[in-house]
C-alpha cells in the first residue's frame, strides 16, 4: 500500500509504501505489551515508578536534535512504522535504530494504548539520564545555579530548567520534591533540557554545605524582601534559591547568609507563578554575568 502525505511540521513530501518500510525493518523483534522494555515505558508515561529510577521516556521524535547532540544513552527504541509520515522522519527512525542498544517494533494499536496524547505517538524512547554529582558543575569566576527547595508541580521544575538551561546557567539542584525527574509533563515541559542541564536531587543540608565551602552568594525570592531583583549584584557564584509554590522555602535557608530578593507588582496581582517569577530573576542574574545589563536614566 502507497500512501501519499504532506507533513507541514517535518517539512517534505514522501511516497510512503508501507510495504516497504516494514520490509526494512524486518530484523527488528516485533514485540507486545509484556515486553520488559514496554511495560517500563507504560509505567513511565503513567508516572509509576519502576526498578531503574535512572530511564525516562521521550515519548515522540520531537527532542531528536538534543539526543544526537547530547551523551544521552537510548537503553530502548519503541515504534511503529506506520507513523513515520516523511523522509525526514524515516531518517530520524533510522539514527535512532542505529544509536539504541535495543529496538523494538509494536503495532499501531499498542501505540495509542502507550500514549499519553489524543493524537497518538508512533515512537517512544527509552533512555538513562546521565549521572551528575554536585562537584561535577565546574566552578569559575561566574556560576550561576538553582535551587528549586520543595516544588511540588512537575511543569514548574521543569519550566525552571528550561528557563535555566537558555539563560546559560549551570545546573538546577532539587531539594525537598516528590516529583521524580522522569515524570512526564517535567520532561516535557523542561523540551529536553532536563536531560542536557545537570540536574541534581540532594539533600538540602548538603547543597547548603556545598554551596558554603564553594563561596556561593546564595539570593532568595522572597515576597517579604525590600530589595528588588534588578537592583542586585549577581556577579561570581550566584546561587537562586526558588521556594514551594505555596510555604515557600525550608526554614533551613533562613539561618544561612543570603541576600533577599523581590519582584515589584505594579497591579493587582501580589505575586508570579512560581516559573515566571524564577525565569525572570535568573535571566537578570544571566544578563548581569554577562555584561549585558545597562542601566536607563
């Protein structure tokens, strides 16, 4: 069977025989719902936990160009060849296949029953997060971090990532959080820079020893603060420090040497979501490192 598509998101035209592509595939394993493989990938998508808290899920093709250009380890590749709907997308399949240490072909309706989209995705990623510590972020004149203390919603984690990852910082610390770093909607809404950003889980004690022995000026968003973000100093080795979207931070941090920071509302609201208002004073943070800040007036 030929089918004829235009796909404006991959941007080329393909006669695709469906024949064929199977044909190419042929010494793949083709795989159910029991394969080990898979059930992780099920329980992933579902959030569950499982054995390895180290593999997470790409679900979709949409994060290729960060695996190919990343260290980033496919334990697993999952799919069906009746979505792959370009010669693009046929060429992604094929690195893919190459890079995985294991690729497996299910049929499209085990497809929609994995998926966690109405749509349906054809291509699931089974995949290691590298291993970072904290003496693995490179300490230099300018260091700029996160410390994300006890957030609860995974969007936030991993909008604050993202937010990180494009302002150049060096990494995000997470503290006191129950949202495991292979939850979707944390991955998702991070577009794969969880997975290209070290992203740390420690203990709080710990990061705020760490972060005392390396000389980091540790700044918090506070609500209560006089001082507005703008009006601060983030040269050296910055540490912002993002407290739950509701209590806040630990107590712990209050006994620590830090300076406080705020973000005038000049409306009705008294304060951002959680992910705006980190997005906003890590990038004054970026831009002040970088020397890219210029005072008006």
């Amino acid at each position: 069977m030929i089918v004829s598509v235009f796909l404006r998101n991959w941007g080329d035209t393909m006669e695709i025989n469906i024949e064929e592509l199977y044909r190419e595939f042929s010494n793949l394993k083709f795989v159910g719902s029991k394969e080990p493989s898979v059930r992780n990938i099920n329980k992933l998508i579902k959030n569950k936990k499982i054995e390895d808290e180290n593999l997470f899920v790409i679900e979709g093709l949409w994060a290729y160009e960060k695996i190919i250009n990343s260290n980033i380890r496919i334990k697993s590749f999952v799919f069906c060849p009746d979505f792959i709907k370009s010669k693009t997308m046929l060429e992604m399949v094929r690195f893919i296949v190459s890079a995985a240490d294991n690729s497996y072909l299910i049929s499209s309706n085990l497809c929609s029953r994995l998926s966690s989209r109405d749509s349906g995705e054809g291509f699931f990623l089974l995949c290691s997060f590298p291993q970072y510590k904290l003496d693995d972020i490179e300490l230099k004149e300018n260091n700029l971090l996160v410390v994300l203390d006890g957030l609860a919603k995974p969007g936030n984690i991993g909008t604050i990532i993202r937010s990180v990852d494009g302002a150049g910082g060096d990494g995000v610390i997470i503290c006191n959080s129950n949202v495991r770093k292979t939850n979707q909607k944390l991955i998702k809404s991070s577009m794969g820079s969880s997975f290209m950003l070290p992203v740390i889980d420690k203990d709080v004690k710990d990061v705020i020893m760490w972060l005392k022995s390396n000389q980091f000026k540790i700044i918090i968003t506070d609500l209560k603060a006089s001082k507005s973000y703008y009006n601060t100093d983030y040269k050296g080795r910055t540490a912002i420090i993002v407290g739950n979207e509701i209590h806040g931070i630990s107590d712990i941090w209050n006994k620590c040497q830090c300076e406080r920071v705020i973000i005038p509302m000049f409306g009705g609201a008294d304060s951002l979501n959680v992910g705006v208002a980190a997005t906003i004073v890590v990038y004054e943070a970026s831009f002040c490192q970088k020397g890219l800040v210029r005072k008006l007036g």
